[in-house]
C-alpha cells in the first residue's frame, strides 16, 4: 500500500509541475497571439490527438493491464505491436497532412506539420505506461520534468522575443521528443527480458494485439472523441470561440492529474485484487476520492475563477468565466467515467466496451453537432458534458447487471469504508 501512495504522490508531482508550467506560458502565448491564433493551434493538436488514438489501435490500456500483472509480458506486447503502431499511424497522418495541406491557411498548416510530428514520438512513447503499470513513475517524472523545463523556456523565448507564431512549432515537438528518447533509455536499463527474447513470439503477440485491439480502439477512440468533436466543430465555425473554449477546458481540468495519478496506482491493487466483493468496494472508494479531489476544485473555482482569468489571460479572454464551471463538472464526470471503464477491462468485457463505444461516439457526435449549430461556445460544452454523464451511467449500467451502478451506490454506503 505504501508503494502505491509513493507511487501516485510521484505522478502527482509530475503532473502538477506539468500543469503549473502549462497554465503559465500557455496563458503567456495566450495573450500574445489572441483567441484566433491559438485556435489554431489547438485545432491542429486535437486532429494529430484522434490520429494518435487510431494509430494506438487499443494498445495503451492493453500495455497497463498486462503489465500490471506480469512485467514479462508488457514487454512483449510493447516491442510486438511497434510496427503495427508505424504502419497505423503512417496510413492515418499522410491522409490528415493532404487533407490539411489543400484545406487550411499555411500556419494552421504549420502548426499540423509539427503536431504530426509530435504525435509520432509520443505513440511511441508508450514506456510511461510501462513504468506507471511497475509503479516506477519517478522514472516518468524525471523525464517529463526535464521536457516540461526545456519545451516551456522555448515557448516563453518565443513570446518573449515576439518571434513570429509559427515558432512554437519548436516547443510542440520538443515536449514530446525529450520525454521519448529518455524513457527509451531508461527502458532499455530496466526491462527484464532480454532484447532477442522479445523478439520471440512477437508475431503471436500482433496478433493477439490486433484481435483486442480492434474491439478497444474504438472505445480509446471515444475518449478522444468526447473532448476533441467540440474542439473540431468549433474550430470549423469560429476558431476564437475554440481559443476560449481550450482555455476553459485548460483550467477545468487542471485537477486532472491528481485524478489520473489516485486511478493509475489504485487499479494496480484492483486489477489483483481477486475478491468480486473487495473489487467492489476498492472501485466505490476510488469514486469517493475522485469525486472528492473534483468537488474541492468545484469550489475553489468558484471563489477565484474570475480572478485567475483576468491576471492569467487578460479580457480577451472573459467569455471563459461562462463555461468555467461546466468545464469542471465534465473532468469530475471523466474520472468517474474512467475509474467504470477501466474497471470493466478487469472482466475482459471488450465486447461490451466495443458496442458501448458505437453507441456513444454517434450520441456524441449527433449532440455536439447539433448543440454548437444551435448555441455555439455554450453548446460545446454543455455538449461534453452531457456525453461524460451518459458514458459514466447509462452505457456502463447495462454490463453484468449493474455492476458499476452497484460501485456507485456503494459510494453512499458507510459500510462501503469500514471494511478492507
């Protein structure tokens, strides 16, 4: 227990200074390049992100599973589905790059090229999992700082020096190459089999991967889809309606990392776990912790939203004080809906997962489309959040007989924290 409370203060860590340094320069460039300029550069992120998912094909979560379980595995898994990951990625980008090229002004287009880019080490850099599922993530924290530090002078150089915008096409890749060639280093160090021995039955374990990965892709997909659709359909309609909208789901979920940290190192104790009744139990006080890291942010930026925008951001940027909130609300909804599906793999309900994700990427996509024909920024976001809440409830309800509605009563159930 102590090695896993070591562990998620590491991610926290990490991820605070991630956050910390991300507000301040992004707030920075923010103001330098006004709400239309950095739309477009959040368009052009949130396009590579859904191609990066694809090109995952469902590995992500199959690596931290595995690995959870049994190191040796992991390892396999990691070196087997490498080239499946270039060929993916290479097929999906080269059509995204032509599309773009014919469709988009040139930084846009600029800034693409260098999510491109970006993208491709960070789909390779699938070692972080790795060493979050070992409960190493002081390896993960040592790099990303490092990255963090560097890609973050850069940015602040640029704004700083009033280079032109198309220079933060540096930092865009430097964030996700430094943390890459460390963690490929570190995990040469400490895996446990041998480089040849990986090398045996990697056609089995493509296989393998290939055959769960094409009912999680798409469920890994949706996640993408839930945060990226609005991004992507107010980048079409107004791209400083999207600079508002970054920077408000920016702020809401600057909490986020505190979530992800308490639900990376507590599932490794669930994912062992063999008692139904204990996993249960284990899942309900998961949800309590979340919900209770999420409630307190609720209330913070309630008190000092408005101020932190006004000295983060400027008036340029005052319509985020409308959506702020509901902002919130959707992260606390993505935890829960988060802890529920990651839950689930537990029982190997791919299958589920699979036709659950049909379902919801076509609820969202219809919600989305519609709420910002009708409301615009307001109906982006109330958009997601009325996609978080179904994904969270109705589409996991159905599985085992409510099993997951079972953990969400739990949470209410003073008996639920008595026992072990």
């Amino acid at each position: 227990m102590k090695k896993v409370y070591r562990n998620s203060l590491w991610m926290m860590s990490e991820k605070l200074l991630s956050i910390v340094g991300l507000i301040f320069v992004t707030s920075f460039v923010a103001r330098y390049i006004g709400p239309e300029n950095f739309g477009k550069l959040t368009f052009a992120t949130s396009i590579f992100a859904i191609v990066q998912t694809l090109a995952m094909f469902g590995s992500d979560n199959i690596i931290f599973q595995k690995t959870s379980k049994r190191q040796q595995t992991g390892e396999r898994i990691i070196y087997a589905t490498k080239q499946t990951r270039n060929v993916l990625y290479t097929l999906f980008a080269s059509v995204v790059l032509a599309y773009l090229y014919f469709s988009v002004d040139q930084l846009t287009f600029i800034f693409s090229l260098a999510s491109c880019v970006a993208v491709y080490f960070a789909l390779h850099d699938v070692y972080s999992i790795y060493f979050n599922a070992t409960l190493q993530s002081h390896l993960n924290t040592l790099c990303n700082v490092t990255a963090i530090i560097v890609s973050l002078a850069v940015r602040y150089a640029i704004a700083e020096w009033q280079l032109p915008v198309a220079y933060l096409s540096i930092p865009i890749v430097l964030v996700a190459f430094i943390p890459f060639m460390m963690r490929r280093v570190l995990f040469e160090k400490y895996k446990v089999m041998q480089s040849g021995l990986l090398q045996q039955h990697a056609k089995q374990y493509r296989h393998y991967m290939l055959g769960v990965g094409k009912k999680l892709v798409l469920y890994s997909l949706s996640i993408a889809i839930f945060t990226k659709t609005s991004q992507l359909f107010l980048g079409l309609s107004s791209q400083h309606d999207l600079g508002i909208y970054t920077v408000a789901m920016t702020l809401g979920a600057s909490f986020y990392f505190v979530l992800n940290a308490l639900i990376s190192s507590f599932l490794t104790q669930i994912y062992a776990e063999k008692s139904f009744e204990r996993s249960q139990n284990k899942v309900a006080r998961l949800n309590s912790l979340v919900a209770g890291v999420a409630l307190s942010a609720l209330l913070f930026f309630t008190l000092f939203g408005h101020f932190i925008i006004n000295w983060l951001y400027g008036p340029a940027y005052a319509e985020v004080n409308h959506i702020l909130l509901p902002a919130v609300v959707v992260t606390l909804f993505s935890g829960l809906s988060t802890v529920a599906e990651k839950y689930l793999m537990k029982f190997n309900a791919y299958d589920y997962l699979h036709k659950k994700t049909m379902l919801l990427v076509l609820f969202n996509v219809c919600v989305t489309y519609s709420f910002i024909h009708l409301y615009g920024l307001n109906g982006a976001i109330f958009a997601i959040l009325i996609t978080e809440l179904m994904s969270l409830t109705v589409f996991n309800y159905f599985y085992r007989g409510g099993m997951i509605f079972n953990t969400h009563v739990r949470m209410f159930k003073p008996s639920t924290y008595l026992h072990s």
